[in-house]
C-alpha cells in the first residue's frame, strides 16, 4: 500500500512537472505508477485528489517534516531559503497546481503547513505575549500573504527563479512585520 501511494504520488509529481499541467490523464499517471487506473479511484476517488495529497506529501516532507525535526531552523533566513529553494525546484509542478482545479485547496493546506511554522517565529521573538488567538488570527495572515507572494514568483517570475532573493524578501517583510508588532501595547516590553 505505501509503495503504490508513494508510486502514484511520485508518478504524479513527475508528470505534472515535465507536461506544465494539471490536466494529466488518471490513466497516464497509473501507467507511470505501474498500477491499474482502478486503484488509483479507490485511493483517491478522482485526479484532483490525487494530484492535491502529491502536492501535500512533497511540502510535507520538504517543508514541514524538516521544521518539525529541528523546530529552531523555523525562525530566520535559512527558513525563509529552504522555502524558497522548495518552490523554485518545484517551479515547473506547483506553477501547473496553482493554476489548476485544486489551487485554492492547495494554498489552503500548504499555509496551515507553514502557519505553525510562523507561530513559533512570532512565539521566539515576542513570547506568550500575544493572546492566542491573535497569534493564529496573524499566523494565518502571514502565511496566506507568503503564500500569495510565493504564487505571483512562481507563476509570473521570469526566467529562473532566484531562490536567494526570494528569502531575502520574505526576511524583509518578517521584519517589518516584527517592527511593526513591536510598536503593540504590552508587546514591545516582551521582546526586550
């Protein structure tokens, strides 16, 4: 069972980036995964589907099992790289996934991938200050413009995607953003 998912996932990934398209037959995807078109029904009940739970397992195990495993490389610019170089390899997949059918599914799940991420950054930098609900309330805020920046450089950047300028601007505006909280009633006091 695990071969076949992870077949079908990779076999997925693989046609979707080589073709620039989402519009991939189920039947191509089952021959390249070497399983009947049947199974691939029962395990996903449509190509959407199948091509939504690719795009999850890549940015679950690029981007959110790494940050789990070493929760401190969640903070800072090396996270903002490791995001950047994810989507800029990918380029080719996720440019054909954010113009598909299952886009707006697909931001949905990758920013609740990457929002627990923000939350341990505003946690680090200013501590329980803010009240729960106000830091998921700008977790999901900040990763839904993270991930619209991101959209926009994937589908719309030219030539290939430099990986390095795209942290650096995401630094930036994590910064602003930081500076911007600091200036909140109670909250400047917690980060000094």
């Amino acid at each position: 069972m695990r071969r076949t998912r992870a077949a079908l996932l990779g076999a997925a990934v693989a046609l979707v980036s080589e073709r620039g398209t989402a519009n991939v037959p189920v039947s191509d995807i089952a021959d390249a995964a070497g399983v009947s078109r049947q199974l691939v029904y029962l395990h996903y009940g449509d190509r959407d589907r199948l091509l939504l739970e690719a795009a999850l397992d890549l940015a679950r195990r690029e981007l959110a099992e790494p940050w789990q495993a070493a929760p401190e490389t969640a903070i800072g610019r090396g996270r903002a790289l490791a995001i950047s170089r994810h989507f800029a390899a990918h380029r080719a997949f996720y440019g054909a996934m954010f113009n598909s059918a299952s886009a707006f599914a697909l931001n949905r799940e990758v920013s609740g991938l990457l929002s627990p991420m923000r939350s341990e950054s505003m946690r680090a930098r200013f501590g329980d200050v803010l009240p729960a609900q106000l830091d998921a309330d700008l977790a999901a805020f900040i990763t839904g413009g993270i991930g619209a920046v991101i959209y926009l450089w994937v589908t719309e950047g030219e030539g290939p995607l430099d990986a390095e300028a795209m942290a650096d601007r995401l630094v930036a505006v994590g910064d602003l953003l930081n500076a911007a909280l600091e200036h909140l009633p109670g909250v400047a006091r917690a980060a000094e």
